[in-house]
C-alpha cells in the first residue's frame, strides 16, 4: 500500500488511497438491447450515477446478492428439510426457550 504526499511544499499532507484506487477493474463488452440502454441512458440523470459502466456494476453486484442470498436460503431449507423428526422437536424446544428468554430480556 502506498500514501503519497502532495507535490506543493505549502500543502504537504498525506492522502490515503481510496479503495476505488487500490481496486483493479476489467473492461469487458457486453451487448445490451436498445430499450436497457436507453433506460441505463434515462438513469445518468440521477445524481447517485455517474456512468453506464457504474450503472451496470451497481446491478451485476445487487443480482449477485440477490443470487447469494437465495443460495443460502436454499441451503437453510434444504438443512431443515433433512432433519428427522425428533431433531425437529428439540429444535421446537430451543425455539421455545429463546422466545420465553426474548421475553424476560425485552419484556415484550
């Protein structure tokens, strides 16, 4: 990691690099059908974009959430599923306990 000082001798400070600067980016092409490009297009209006590029950066990253989150939820349902039914009633049990604990600590 490096921290460069400022060239002027009046206003020698250290800047530190920004996330965005350490971060290395690829250029790829991707091919978008008229009616998303002028909808991105519409979008560059808005004071949160500054680019096509993080527009579609912006929605690659939330899909990729979106994905991750329903990978995981897959996963717990696939978890619960498995379980036999004498592990589904101790965990009945612990749902019980937690909820009776809920209510001594938060009073509700």
């Amino acid at each position: 990691m490096a921290y460069h000082l400022t060239k002027s001798m009046k206003e020698r400070k250290l800047i530190m690099p920004t996330t965005l600067a350490r971060s290395r980016k690829s250029k790829i092409t991707v091919t978008l059908s008229n009616d998303v490009v002028r909808q991105i297009d519409r979008l560059l209006d808005s004071p949160e974009a500054s680019s096509r590029s993080q527009l579609v950066e912006e929605a690659v990253r939330r899909w990729l959430h979106d994905q991750s989150q329903k990978e995981l939820e897959r996963q717990t349902e696939e978890y619960y599923l498995s379980l036999s039914e004498r592990e589904r009633n101790e965990d009945r049990q612990w749902a019980k306990i937690a909820a009776r604990s809920g209510k001594r600590l938060w009073g509700k």
